[in-house]
C-alpha cells in the first residue's frame, strides 16, 4: 500500500450503550469524502436516518479533523463537531460546527481521523483516549462541575498536555443552546451539540496524541506558509519580496489589532478586585499568526482563567455602555466571557451587536436582519410589554449590569423558571411565550420579533440569526443559497469590509474574487450573483473540509487579491498548493471544486432527506422582503429573488432546489441518489 | 535526606545504575543561540511544527525540538522553549557514550544518531523543564536542537517576531552553568 500521506488513517467508534471500542479504516470514506465536514457529513448520511431524533441515543456525535489539519500547514487548526442538530427548527438535521485551537491536533496525533459517538451510558462517563488506547471512564466526579473545573481536573488527572472537550452544566441540563467547550474557551459553539452530548451522558472527551503526521513535501508547505504568513501581515507602506515578487502593503494587518483592541492597557476587569489580575498576554491558534485571543491568568489560577476571543468580549459591550454609561471598559467583558463559558451556553445567545455600529431596529421597513441578536429580540418584547420582571424574573431595570447577566445566564444553564422557556431553544421558547396568557396581551407580537431575528427554515432555520457573521464566515459555514445571498447583500453594502479590515473603498478583490464587478451593484440579481453564490458556498466548504479558519484565510485573501492577484492562487482556504504539498499529487483548484461540488450535493440530499424539500427552505420570512434600505429601495426584492433562486438551482444541475439522479451519479453519488428513490424523494 | 535525594535515589533505582560521578566538562561555548521573547510568543506552534517538518519530514509535537511548556493556554509562563546551547551541558556531561558532542562550525551540541543508545540521561539531566531534548519513541533514540546548522527553521518560521537568532563567534555565555563549588 502507498505511504499515507496527510490522513491519520482510522476512525474511532465508541458505542456508550454496549461500552463497544472499535475502529474503520478512514479508506472507506477518505480521500473521496476529503476530510472535517464532507467526512462527517458522509457517516452522517450512512448512519442518522430521517427517524432519529437529535437526542436520542441512536444519534451520532462525530468529530471530524480536516484534510490539513496536523500537516503543519498554516491556518489549519479548526475541527468540526457534526450531528443531528436540535437547534434546528422544525425539523432537525445536519449542521457542522466548527471549533479552533489545539483539539483537532490531538486527535490526528492519538491517530484519529474522527471520532464517532453513539449510544447512551447509564450513568454520567467520560472518554479517556491515549494513542489508540480508549477507555470509557466514571465521570460522577465530574458531573455538575463547570467547563474550566471540569478541564482542569482532567488535566490533573490525565498530564497538563491532555486536550478536554467538555460540557458544562447547561450541556447536561439538555439546554439547546449549549456548547461543547475545547482547548481553552473556545467551542463548538452552534447547534446544540452539548445537549446531544449530555443525551448520552457523556461529559468529557479527554485526549492526548503523541503521534505524527507523514507529509509529501515537508519543505513545500513551510515555503507556502511563509509565503502566506509575509501576504498577511505586511505593513502599509512596507515593501516585501514574496515569490519573486516586490509587494507594498496596503492595509493594516489585524496583528496586534485585536488584542489590544479588546483590552486596551490599562483595563480594569469587572472582577479584578475580587480575583486580583496577574497578566494578560496575546494568544491564538496554532499554526496561525493571527493574535484573535488574549490569555487572562488571575490569582486563583485554576478556574478562572483562560484565553478569550474577541467576539465574547466585544458582544456585551453595547449592553454594558448603556447600563454604566461611557466607552466600554471591560467591566462585565470578563464576567461574560467567564459566564457563557464555564456554564456552556452559545455565547451569541446573551450578546448584541449593538456596539459594533450594527443597528438594531425592529422597524418593518428597517434594515435590522443583519445585525439582531437573541437578547436584542427579548429586549424588545420587554420593551414592548410582553416579557417583563414580574413573568420573568429578570432584573431588566439593570440590563446591561453584571447582576443582569448572571441572573440570566444561571437561569437558562440550570433551567430555573423562565430561564426553561429560553432552554427549549429560540424557535419553541418563542411559540411558548405566544401561547401563554401570563405574557400579557401583546404576546402574539413574539412572532414578528422571532422573524425579524432568525432564519425561516433550513441548515439555519430557527438557530442562526440572520447575523453579519454569515459572511464572513467566521465560525460555523453557509452552504445555503438564501443564508449566501444574505451575505453577499451584506458585502454588497460594505459592512463586512468597514468592519473587518478598515478597507471599506477598496472592494478590487472582491470583483476579482467573484469574477463580476455586479457584486458591488445592490440593485443587480442577475446570473452573475448566481454564480457569485455557488463560488461563496464553495469557497466556505473548502473552509471546513480542509479545515482552515475562514477569518485568517479571507484576510490573506483579501490583502492578497488586492495588492496581486497571483500572490494567492486563486483560493486562500487550503491553497492548491498546500494540497499538493501535503498529498505529494498535483493537485488544481478546479480538482478541489469538484469535491466540494459533490459535497455540496450530499449536505443537500441529507437535507432534503431529513424533510426539507424543494423551495421550502430558500425562503426568507415574510418581513424580510419589506427592509429598505438607507436609500428607499427593497433590500431583497421578493420577484427578483426567486427568478434568482431559479438560475441558481439551473447552474447546480438541480430541479426544484433538489439535486437530481443524473447530477448525482455524474459526482460519484450513485448510493445517495438510489437512497433518495427508496424514500420517494428523488425528483 | 532530603526530598530531592530520595527522589533521585528512587530514580536510580528504578533504572538500576548506580550513581555514578561525572566530573564537568569543558566545552567551547556555542557560537549561537535562539533567544525567545515571551511576551510576544502567542505559543501559535509554528516553531514546533516547522521544526518537526524540518529534521523529521513529518508534523508532531513530540518530535521536535523546539518545545512548548505544559498546555498552550493554561499555564501562563508559556512560550516557545528552545535548546539553550548550555555552557555546561548536563546531557554532555552525562551521556554514556560520548553521542553528544560540540558542533565545530555552529558550536551547538548535537547528539551523533549512531553513537545514542536512547537511555534518555541526557532528558533527564537537563536542568530545565519541559527538558531540551525529545525521544523519538519509534527509533529509541533522543533528538535535540542542532541549531539546523545555523540557519534555524523554528526562527524562519516565527511570525510574531519572537525567535531570533543570535550569535557571536567568540561564543555566547548561555543556559546551564554550574554553580562554583557544587562539584
């Protein structure tokens, strides 16, 4: 057999109900299903049939490393954690979440390319995995503890080195919204997966990989990431030569940015006092040269610190401007990021955007979709009558407040009085609200706040908000043509650029990238938006496959495309040429594109196979096609779209928005499109 | 007896040598050294794996010789943990059979792959902690920094300006030196 390069080559299978270890070689899926997402959305079409509910034992929890991840290639350090998701409305289905940090890395090094979970323990368990040696282990000791408790006794058990992903007690209260937290605060963040792992009684995954990963071209891929690395971070005005090329940087590189950005010197933390503060310190990923994080250690050591990314600090700043009044100064920052962490709740679900100059207007005709957030919507029913102190018992004359924020947060993870309304996720808490008297008479108004603030239906339906984190991709990945659309609209009014990079009036690679200068035309819904969006959903399953962190690799995308276009050949997500480094085959982006097309195609049949079909799912609600913006004109004229829609499923070869057999078999897909036409389901 | 006898007698034990004196060595001191920034070491790894892709044409954390202390995020006195190229090397001075020995050209001290018997006393004795050296667990045999002949890959790799090199042909006073009058 032929060296195996990049793969670690099995896959772990742990059954939690017959305590069963066994492992498959990773042949039967790898190369053709080509890692992290398209890996696990394979077994997930194998294994999680339609009947199966997202937490039931029969379920599958599979964490998935990418096809870079542990080959030494810059960026590559996010994994994938991907089920039946229960934060899904109405009907559960596929959804990958995407983690950093070092979590992916230990796996591949125990010799793993994914883990699969399934089955029920009796009592409360963990994993134990050592190179290749599992153990279901009694996790009484550690039921009920808090995320970081729960990582740091591990640590103390199994070596300072071990990787943990835990959850914490809202994961083992079944709350929907709750996290597996890995690494060091950070998570898998998005659908629900801690409920799922607390379904099975599992609280922790303990890892450590002494191992190594064969690569084709070791000293090919560290000239790749230098290359990369002197792409992004070159200074403006700073003259570099990359590739045989002189480069002058343009833009200001995010490093050191966001640390300091975050906390700025001289921050005094909201516990400081109580804890006393000892350092600060940049941090980030491996294999990155991004400084996203910064590690905060205090006195007692042990619980309280940890490293955090700029998202948790920055989401409750808005909330705390308001209540204290002034610039945000990281008064309740740490309390949030401590909060949402250790009791393992979705981080978005207690934050705003409200102070990143997002709007939050719930005004028919405002353009709020973008920007609105799960607390931003319970501000509003509160504002509006319908939640208030008495039928919830929040403290809402002190929103913003640090009391405010622990009230709320403690109440969900633990499921205390209206805190279980919340915990049965955005989609049921909303109809809860709607149904009962004791929320007054304008409860019925719930509704329009719910459709102001999530998607209808689909891979994002009743979960993700229609946030500005679509995209760009950070985190958890669209391949949906309507979550695309929106995202491009956003790009199209600049505010991803304003945001991300402070290169606002520079949209070049953005026509570069998308092959059309029509991307920065509002009015414009013609074929070539179509095929922006096909090469978008692309470009975010390369992201995931691979798995390269979309945040790093756009802004290397970016800066690349704007100062030349050869610089970045033709992708940043896993360039061409990392692939061929690590897999020692020549390999072209037009090859890669076709993978992901067929990745793409399955995510869809799972889709359509778990209930969604046709049109049902590329819809928006109602009151999204009334937003206007600045200017008077419809954001998304309702015609346009669906002519749009139209096009969009002619270039993907599907009918109806469902793939049909002959594109099916054309990638590779014979088995699903047989599937398909047992279940009466193919068109 | 103290903790830290008793400790090392049941070291000795355990592997069954007796102690055995090794008088100190002298060696010409090292005419480079990497110099780590902790304040600008994120601990993002590129070292590490820059390292291992390096010497062993392979990626791991085990392997190479550049190393991080305890987990990347928790332990906060963490960065980036290379060879110091002692002046009085304690992996030299101890090893059995003479592998490690002075580079002429670089000055670092390199351990001669034919020569190691993999009895991992030079992990042992090497006064710092996460040790210096690694142990290649397949081949049986420990590895350490050799300066890559003096052009370092963990420096070329470094990103956040932490790793540099530095050198002095008439040798740089640096790592381990012992005490006056411990022997």
């Amino acid at each position: 057999m032929a060296e195996q390069y990049g793969y670690a080559g099995k896959i772990l299978r742990v059954d939690l109900t017959d305590k069963i270890i066994t492992e498959i070689p990773s042949a039967n899926y790898l190369p053709k299903y080509v890692g992290g997402r398209g890996l696990a959305a394979k077994i997930y079409w194998d294994e999680i049939t339609p009947e199966i509910g997202a937490l039931d034992p029969e379920n599958r929890l599979i964490f998935a490393t990418g096809a870079l991840t542990a080959t030494g290639a810059a960026y590559a350090a996010p994994s994938v954690c991907l089920a039946k998701a229960p934060c899904i409305y109405p009907v559960s289905t596929i959804y990958p979440s995407i983690a950093l940090g070092r979590w992916g890395y230990e796996i591949k090094f125990a010799g793993y390319d994914a883990i699969i979970v399934q089955g029920k323990a009796e009592k409360p368990v963990y994993l134990w995995i050592k190179d290749g040696h599992v153990e279901i282990r009694n996790a009484a000791s550690l039921w009920g503890k808090t995320t970081s408790q729960t990582r740091m006794k591990l640590m103390q058990m199994h070596g300072k080195n071990v990787q943990a992903a835990c959850i914490g007690p809202a994961g083992e209260n079944l709350v929907i919204q709750s996290i597996i937290a890995v690494d060091c605060n950070t998570a898998f963040a998005h659908g629900g997966f801690g409920a799922v792992m607390g379904s099975k009684n599992l609280k922790a995954i303990a890892i450590r990989g002494t191992g190594s990963i064969k690569v084709a071209n070791p000293k090919r891929i560290l000239e790749v990431n230098e290359h990369m690395r002197k792409v992004a971070t070159i200074l403006p005005g700073e003259t570099r030569s990359v590739g045989g090329k002189t480069i002058v940087g343009k833009h200001r590189p995010p490093v050191p940015y966001f640390w300091q950005y975050m906390w700025p010197k001289g921050t005094k933390m909201g516990r400081e006092q109580e804890l006393g503060l000892v350092k600060m310190s940049p941090s980030g990923c491996p294999g990155c040269n991004t400084i996203c994080k910064t590690k905060v250690r205090l006195a007692d050591n042990a619980v309280h610190s940890g490293s955090f990314e700029c998202g948790e600090s920055l989401l409750w700043a808005g909330q705390e401007q308001e209540y204290y009044g002034g610039r945000p100064a990281g008064r309740v920052l740490y309390e949030f990021a401590i909060l949402t962490d250790d009791l393992g709740i979705d981080s978005s679900l207690v934050s705003s955007m409200a102070w990143m100059g997002f709007p939050v207007d719930f005004g028919p005709e405002a353009p709020g979709g973008g920007s609105i957030m799960h607390l931003d919507m319970l501000r509003e029913a509160h504002k509006r009558g319908i939640l208030t102190e008495e039928n919830t018992g929040l403290p809402w004359s002190k929103y913003g407040s640090q009391e405010f924020l622990r009230e709320y947060t403690y109440k969900i993870a633990y499921r205390e009085g209206f805190g279980d309304v919340i915990a049965k996720g955005p989609a049921l808490s909303t109809k809860y609200i709607m149904e009962h008297e004791e929320f007054g008479p304008r409860r019925r108004e719930m509704e329009y706040l719910y459709q102001k603030t999530y998607t209808k239906a689909g891979q994002f339906g009743g979960m993700r908000r229609h946030a500005i984190v679509w995209g760009k991709g950070v985190g958890d990945c669209v391949v949906s043509p309507m979550c695309t659309l929106f995202a491009l609209h956003s790009i199209k009014r600049g505010k991803e650029l304003e945001v991300m990079n402070n290169a606002r009036a520079d949209s070049a690679w953005l026509i570069k990238w998308y092959g059309t200068d029509k991307i920065k035309d509002t009015t414009y819904w013609g074929e070539d938006v179509a095929k922006a969006v096909i090469i978008h959903d692309y470009y975010h399953m390369e992201g995931d496959c691979a798995t390269v962190c979309s945040f790093n690799s756009e802004l290397t995308l970016m800066r690349g495309l704007a100062l030349d276009e050869e610089l970045t050949w033709g992708s940043v997500h896993g360039t061409p040429e990392q692939w061929s480094a690590v897999f020692g085959e020549d390999i072209t982006q037009e090859d890669l594109m076709k993978q992901y097309e067929r990745l793409v195609n399955l995510e869809r049949a799972i889709w359509i196979r778990d209930g969604y079909l046709e049109g049902a799912a590329d819809a928006f609600h109602d009151v999204i096609y009334q937003e206007k913006s600045k200017a008077g004109d419809v954001l998304f004229p309702r015609e346009k779209l669906e002519n749009l829609l139209s096009v969009y499923y002619q270039l993907r070869g599907w009918k109806d928005g469902a793939p049909t057999r002959a594109k099916l078999e054309e990638l590779g897909l014979k088995d699903v499109a047989d599937e398909l036409e047992r279940n009466g389901k193919l068109t | 007896m103290s903790d830290q006898q008793i400790e090392t007698e049941e070291i000795n034990k355990k592997r069954l040598i007796k102690p055995v004196f090794v008088p100190p060595v002298h060696v010409p001191l090292s005419k480079g050294v990497i110099i780590v920034d902790e304040e600008h070491c994120t601990c993002c790894m590129h070292c590490v794996h820059a390292c291992s892709l390096t010497n062993e044409g392979v990626c791991s954390h085990e392997l190479a010789r550049i190393q991080l202390a305890e987990s990347t995020n928790y332990i906060f006195e963490n960065s980036a943990k290379p060879c110091l190229q002692c002046v009085d090397p304690q992996c030299l001075r101890y090893c059995p059979t003479g592998a490690i020995k002075v580079d002429a050209a670089t000055g670092a001290r390199i351990i001669e792959q034919k020569f190691c018997i993999g009895c991992q006393n030079c992990i042992e004795k090497c006064p710092y902690d996460p040790p210096r050296i690694s142990f290649n667990k397949a081949k049986k045999k420990a590895v350490k920094c050799d300066l890559c002949g003096g052009d370092p890959a963990c420096v070329k790799a470094c990103s956040h300006g932490a790793l540099t090199y530095f050198t002095d042909p008439n040798g740089v006073q640096t790592g381990y030196i012992q005490p006056k009058g411990s022997v």
